[in-house]
C-alpha cells in the first residue's frame, strides 16, 4: 500500500502472501508523484534503488546488513514512516480484514475500500 504525507491511501496491491512486498513497489509507484519513498529493509533492492533514482525519488530505506556497502538514508525522514504502519494497524482493527474472511478477492477489496472510509471521511451521527 502507498499512502501519503498524511496517511491517506493512494494504491495498493493485493497479492498472495507468499509475494516479495518489494516486487509490487515499482507497480504502486507508477501513477503516482513522489519526493521520496520511505520503506523497511525488505524494500532494499538494487532494483527498486535504480527505479527511484531514476525517477529523482529520494530512497529512504534503511539497507540490509547482508549488503556490502552500507548506503547512506536519512533517519530523520525515516521516523516519518510511522504513518504507513498506522494505516495498516487502522485497517487490522477490523477483524474481517485481519483474518481475510472474505473468500473472493474483490470483496477483501471493498472491505479495505469501506474501512478506509470510515477511517478519513468525517461521519456524524445524529
């Protein structure tokens, strides 16, 4: 899932669990403008790396220990990565959406479409 500044949801992608969550980034990141791209250890990829700077996207991944030049990122900017793990943990409080109830695809989607409403639309009740 790719969010904004804000935490607001911009894409994302269901896959099955046995996915690489790196693989997917280069297909959320297509429509979208971005300064830079902050994500955990598992997004440190050469591949991802060159597409971001490519774009002029600032990298802000932390690198695995396995790798063997340790790249620079700013911690600064990654304590701003807080705000993706408060949308999961929003979207987690549902337990349909936690335990994946739904069996089709489509309706796992719409439950995610709904919480995310419920999470940044105001409701009033009366």
């Amino acid at each position: 899932m790719a969010v904004d500044e804000y935490g607001i949801p911009a894409s994302g992608i269901v896959t099955n669990g046995t996915a690489a969550d790196c693989n997917q980034a280069p297909f959320l990141m297509e429509d979208l403008e971005a300064e830079a791209f902050l994500a955990d250890k598992a997004y440190d990829t050469n591949e991802l790396l060159d597409m971001l700077k490519e774009a002029d996207i600032t990298a802000v991944i932390p690198p695995v220990k396995s790798r063997k030049e340790q790249r620079a990122y700013s911690h600064e900017l990654y304590r701003a990565r807080h705000v993706i793990e408060n949308v999961f943990y929003a979207l987690k409080r549902w337990r349909g959406i936690t335990t994946r109830y739904a069996k089709l695809t489509a309706s796992f989607i719409a439950a995610i479409h709904v919480r995310c409403l419920f999470l940044y639309l105001p409701v009033h009740t009366t």
